[in-house]
C-alpha cells in the first residue's frame, strides 16, 4: 500500500469510522499471505483489536471493504471466534474454560472463587475497568485442568487460593 493511500472512511448510521492507514496497510500485506483475501479476515480482526482492544461495529465495514468481501462475512467471523471481543472488555480479559476436562477437575470452585474476587459475573468489567471475565469452551490446556488465560498467558491447573497472586500480577 502506498503511503498516499487515502484512510479508508466507512459511514455506519451516523458514526464514521476511521480505519487506521496502519492498520489498513497491515490488513492488505496479510491479504497478500493468502491465495482468497477473505482468508486474511481473522488477522485483519485482530489488528484492529490490538489497537482498540475491541472491533467496534463500524471495523466491520471497514475490514469487510478493504478485503472485498461482505460487512456480513466479517462480522460471521468476529462473533464466532470467542478471542475476538465484540464489545468494549476490561484492561485485561480472563477467559475461564470450563470444558470437560476443567468442568471434572474444579472449574465451578475456580469461577466461584474469580467471581467472589473480582465482584463482576461473566460479561461484566470490572468498576475500575481493569478485569472482564468471560468464559471459553476450551483452552486446549485439559494436561493443566482447570486452566484460565489473562491476555493470552495460560495458567493451569490453577485452584482458587493461587487467584490472589495470580490476579495481583495484572493489577
């Protein structure tokens, strides 16, 4: 990409949504890794992600132009992979597996535990903006069972007295 190239602009509703000339020019040498462009869709997501921390809605559309496929098949994409955030998330994300490997080894007391001491539930940030907890179906961690992420560091098995220490290590 040229460094002429204009910011690409997508009018979603009333909002504008400006996608970064660095961003775009990341997007488009990904494309060039791959034989279809929409096969750059999961990368391109995740570079908007690192700069936000989120897609927001109108990087949809702004993706889905520079890739030259639909807002639609992005946005198929972004809601599937559960490591794509589709709405505002905490300073840090702590995914919680709860498949059946860490469902038989303590995954309940391990939530129970990130719940009471985070205050918040699944979903929810918390008051400081520091922590989002959202659960994941797997980890591919089971040899560490019950296992979380913070911010794509896996920890297992993890039992609810290392939380403190765990969590205090992101404050």
């Amino acid at each position: 990409m040229m460094a002429d190239t204009p910011q690409t602009t997508v009018l979603i509703g009333s909002d504008v949504f400006d996608l970064d000339p660095a961003d775009e020019a990341a997007i488009v040498d990904e494309m060039a890794h791959y034989e279809h462009p929409r096969a750059a869709c999961i990368e391109a997501l995740k570079i908007v992600q690192r700069r936000y921390g989120w897609v927001p809605d109108g990087a949809i559309a702004a993706v889905a132009r520079v890739l030259g496929i639909g807002p639609g098949e992005v946005e198929g994409v972004a809601t599937f992979y559960s490591l794509i955030f589709r709405q505002p998330v905490g300073r840090h994300v702590v995914l919680v597996c709860d498949s059946s490997a860490c469902f038989l080894t303590g995954f309940q007391e391990l939530r129970q535990a990130l719940v009471a001491q985070l205050g918040i539930d699944y979903g929810q940030t918390t008051a400081d903006g520091r922590f989002t907890l959202l659960p994941v179906c797997c980890l591919g961690a089971c040899d560490g069972a019950p296992a979380l992420m913070i911010d794509g560091d896996t920890y297992g098995p993890v039992s609810p007295g290392d939380l403190p220490g765990l969590l205090e290590d992101y404050r």
